[in-house]
C-alpha cells in the first residue's frame, strides 16, 4: 500500500521565496490557472493568492488541493502533521531552549525566525483535520492527525504538557537543534565549520538517542537529518557504529521510524533520510518504518514515497507502519 503519514500544510518564514512557492503550488494544483492570456494568468494567480492568505492553511479550500493530489498519486493514508513551535501556546517552551540572545548573530536571527513561523493555535489546526476525516474517508483515504515534536534534552516534561487533551493518531520526535542552534536553518549552515564534525554528530546522535528512550513517540522524523547541508563525517566505522546504536535504542523501545525524501527534493544534500548504509541497519534490526514525503505544500505531497516503499522491498521488507490514536498497526507494504 502507498502511504504518507509526514507532511505539512504551511511552515514559513513569510517572504518572496515563500510567496513564489505558495503560487507554484496553486498554479500547480488549480485547473483554472489554464487560460491563453498571461495577463488572465496573473491576475487569477493573484485572486487564489488573495483568498490562500485570506482563509490560511488551515482552510477547507487548501486542505482539499491536498487530497486531490493524494488522489492523483493513488496515496490510501495520509498523516498530516504541523511543527510544535508553529503553536503560539508553546513559546516558552522554545524560547527556554533556542539561542535566542539578540546580541549574538544566532540569537537575532532565530528570534525573528520563531517570530515569523510561531502564528498558529493548536486547537485549530486539529479542529481542520477532525473536520476533514469524514470526507476524505469518503474518497477512500485515511487522513489521519499528528504532531511533529522538537524534542530538547530535559524538556520531556513540559513537551508532554503540551501535547496532552487532544486525541492524536500520532506523535513524531524530531530534533532541529543542537544546544540551541537551528542546524537547518540556511542562515545558519556556516556555523557547521565551527565543530570538529565527528564531535557534532556524537552530540545529534546522543540527543536523537535520548529521544528514543524517552518513549514519548510513536515514531522518529528524519534520523539523519544533520546531513542536511552535507557536512559529513567520513569515518564509515564512525557512522555504522551509531547506525546500529539508534537501531538497539529504537528496537528495546519499540518506536518506529521513517524514510522522509524532504532531504532529497529540498535540501543540497539531496538524500533522503536515513541514509541508504543506515536503512539497511534499521532493516536488518526489523525497525518498524513508515513513509512519508515531508511535504509543505499540496503538489509536493507524495513526493518518492514509492521509490522509497520498493528501497523498502528491496531489503526484505514487507510491512509498513501505519498509526490511528497512537496505536501503531503493521500492514502489507
């Protein structure tokens, strides 16, 4: 079966990169975009922008370009999640564990960041996806409600607050920070040339290990992702052995992991995570893995969960991990 179980409806920082995208996507989507004239073109791009910005991603009119292209693709579950530190209601929680000290570079620019994504409720987003189940239940496809979680060292406590009173299909872990540090944060890469690389993934590696142990995940986003602007260790001993130490952690805790192709279609690294050499560990320990295209717009939704699911079948796998109110269900890839 084909599945996307991580995947976005907005994300941000609001600017001309975001506004570009948002109208690609619409172009994209959006029959009525096909007209002779370009000066008409302009101007309905113009009209579908106005009403996107109007009624938010979180609307009706937004969501349904999602289970279109789901439709397209053939896609029978779909896990639509939104970021924590989108949520106005957990600014504390982030503001205690960014770098986020005005009078340094790395603390200006994540606060403007936090400031520019951090425009959402929770409530809402849930109440959008509740709403939207019957319906796409109606054309056949599961849609299911999740939360991608940052996760911070010592923070477990004040993130299960958080995400407690709402009946979540799932919970992702994630970690986009190092001691406070965006490492994803483009603005941000030149600050990889200040570690010893070795040194800084022992560091992601312990923190995402952590994260396992603490039990507080049906499964974890992106394993690998500091690769993200391809800064590498080269050591392959160095690497396999924490390939195999996040394996044991994810298999004496039961917690499910993903191939998430974000990495590969957005991001210069151009590889999805895991890694193909990390798969292979997390398939021959017999991880529970899920799919997902990491997408945050509707035509990027989908985007190589198929080329993944047969990397998949390829190794021998032929179960893939679904989830509905935090009950994970193995079925037949």
């Amino acid at each position: 079966m084909l599945i996307d179980y991580h995947l976005h409806l907005e994300e941000g920082p609001y600017n001309a990169k975001w506004l570009n995208r948002t109208i690609q996507a619409l172009a994209t989507m959006t029959d009525e975009f096909q007209l002779d004239s370009q000066k008409l073109q302009m101007e309905k791009a113009i009209q579908q922008l106005h009403s996107r910005m109007t009624h938010g991603c979180y609307s009706e009119q937004w969501l349904d370009l999602y289970l279109k292209r789901a439709l397209q693709l053939g896609i029978q579950e779909i896990g639509i999640v939104d970021h924590l530190y989108r949520f106005e209601e957990t600014r504390a929680y982030f503001e205690k564990y960014m770098l986020l000290d005005e009078r340094e570079e790395v603390g200006k620019l994540q606060r403007q960041w936090l400031d520019q994504v951090m425009t959402q409720n929770m409530e809402q987003f849930v109440s959008c996806i509740e709403r939207a189940k019957d319906k796409w239940a109606q054309h056949g496809i599961a849609l299911k409600l999740g939360l991608e979680c940052d996760y911070f060292v010592d923070g477990e406590k004040e993130l299960r607050s958080l995400v407690e009173g709402y009946d979540w299909d799932f919970l992702i872990g994630s970690v986009h920070f190092i001691d406070g540090w965006g490492f994803d944060n483009p603005e941000l890469q030149h600050r990889f040339q200040s570690f010893e690389q070795e040194t800084l993934y022992n560091h992601f590696f312990e923190t995402v290990e952590q994260m396992i142990l603490s039990k507080q995940f049906d499964f974890i986003a992106h394993l690998d992702n500091l690769k993200v602007f391809n800064y590498r260790v080269q050591n392959e001993a160095f690497m396999h052995a924490w390939y195999e130490r996040i394996a044991k952690a994810l298999k004496e805790s039961d917690v499910a992991t993903e191939i998430n192709s974000g990495l590969y279609y957005r991001y210069p690294v151009q590889e999805s995570c895991p890694s193909p050499s990390f798969l292979r560990v997390l398939a021959a320990h017999q991880i529970p893995i899920t799919l997902s295209s990491d997408a945050h717009y509707p035509d990027d939704l989908g985007s190589f969960v198929a080329d993944n699911a047969n990397q998949l079948k390829q190794l021998g796998v032929t179960e893939i991990a679904t989830f509905s109110k935090r009950i994970r269900e193995m079925k037949v890839l």
